[in-house]
C-alpha cells in the first residue's frame, strides 16, 4: 500500500476532565473512502475534530502527506486542503446560500465548472440560491453544509454523519454526491452510522470502541462478516441493511 494520505500515531485527546481519545492509530490512504464506525460516544466526531484542530492533541501525531499538523490552529490545516463538514453543519442561518458558498471559497471566485457540478449534485441550492439559508428545510442544510466543503478541491474531506436524521430520498442524493467527489480522486473519512450507506460507499473502515480504534480494514471483509460486525459494534448490523 502507497503511504496514507492522513495518518494519526497514537493520538490522546482530552475535553475538559475527560480523556475521550485514548492512543488513536489511524491510516487514511489516498484517493478512497475511510468509514470511522463505532457506537455513539467511542469518539468518532472527537478524532475529525481533533484532526481539524478544534481540539488539541495532548499526545500523538496528526500526519497530513508526512506534514506534521497536529499543532496548526484551524485556519492553517483548512489551508492545507482539508475541508470539514461538521454534525451540527455549520451554515450561516442568517446569509443566503450563495453567500454561504461564496465564503467557504477562500481561495477566490467560485469555479463555475464546479458550481454547475454542484448544482447538478444538489438541485435545491440552486433552487433557493438566493434565499435565507436558515429557510432551508433539514436535508437542504445538509446539502449546504456538504457543498460548502465541496466548493474547492480538497485534499481530504471530513464529513461527520452527513445522512443522519435524513429521508431516504435525500440519503441517496447525498451518497451520490460522495460517490462522484471520490470519483473525482479525492480522499475522504466519514463518520457514518447508516450502515447501508457505509457498505456502499466505503473502501476501507476503521471501528472504534472506548476512544481507540479496534479494527481496520477492507470495508467489504466487514460488510460480509455478520459476526465480525456483531463482535466490534456489540450490535446486529442486519437490522441497519
């Protein structure tokens, strides 16, 4: 295997009085889809997080193409060519889709190549490109948040449960979107608890249990092991197929 594109070497992160990473090893490769699995509260949003900057490393490494950036503030690692999709999405309820996007191109003009790719990918943004994006429904946010990170060519894109509290009909959008942006080469990790959408769209995966992770691999060697799966997440993933 070619050296990963992201690389976390025994990570310990803290928040407050808890110590919520406890030696995270991850390997991100290049050009394909890591899913970051694990039951709510392992530490999957902490690890984005912690990559992002948002929080800080007490101990560990965060290696971006062999660049230590485990002390750069955000801004920086933004720089780098990560985009971060947040749960909580992240969009200015107060400014206009347009205006949302426009601020996440820090590197100038909106390619319009890629808005139209966009568009393409998310019909509604260029529907209400002019509205409020606080009016949006709950799965137009999403593809906001989505397409904020989108807008440029990222190196490595994190994306923290993009399908959660969804309707089935924009779950499929959302995957297709994802699909075409790792078409594209890009390199993603994605938090994800759908595990249909985990199965369909992921070339390797890593499950975390207790703040470390506790087996990577082929995402399709877990798909395919109903055991393997009711072993590492203690629950049956056939009810989430």
């Amino acid at each position: 295997m070619s050296d990963p594109m992201l690389r976390l070497e025994g990570v310990y992160t803290d928040i407050a009085q808890y110590h919520i990473l406890q030696g995270v090893d991850l390997d991100v490769p290049r050009g394909g889809v890591t899913m970051l699995l694990g039951r709510n509260g392992v530490g999957k949003t902490t690890t984005l997080r912690t990559i992002m900057g948002h929080w800080r490393a007490r101990a560990g490494k965060v290696m971006l193409d062999g660049q230590d950036i485990t002390a750069l503030p955000v801004p920086a690692i933004a720089r780098t060519g990560v985009g971060f999709v947040p749960e909580n999405m992240g969009i200015f309820s107060d400014l206009t889709v347009e205006e949302n996007m426009v601020l996440a191109a820090v590197s100038g003009p909106i390619d319009q190549a890629r808005l139209d790719w966009i568009f393409e990918a998310f019909p509604p943004l260029k529907t209400f490109w002019k509205n409020h994006a606080g009016n949006l429904s709950g799965g137009q946010k999403q593809m906001l948040s989505i397409a904020r990170a989108m807008v440029e060519e990222r190196r490595l894109y994190l994306i923290d449960e993009p399908t959660k509290g969804l309707a089935p009909a924009i779950i499929s959008t959302m995957a297709r979107a994802l699909r075409d942006l790792k078409a594209q080469g890009a390199s993603i990790l994605l938090v994800e608890q759908n595990f249909s959408v985990a199965k369909a769209l992921g070339d390797t995966c890593a499950v975390m249990d207790d703040g470390r992770v506790i087996w990577s691999g082929a995402m399709a060697e877990l798909a395919g092991d109903a055991a393997l799966q009711e072993r590492l997440m203690g629950l049956s993933m056939e009810a989430h197929q």
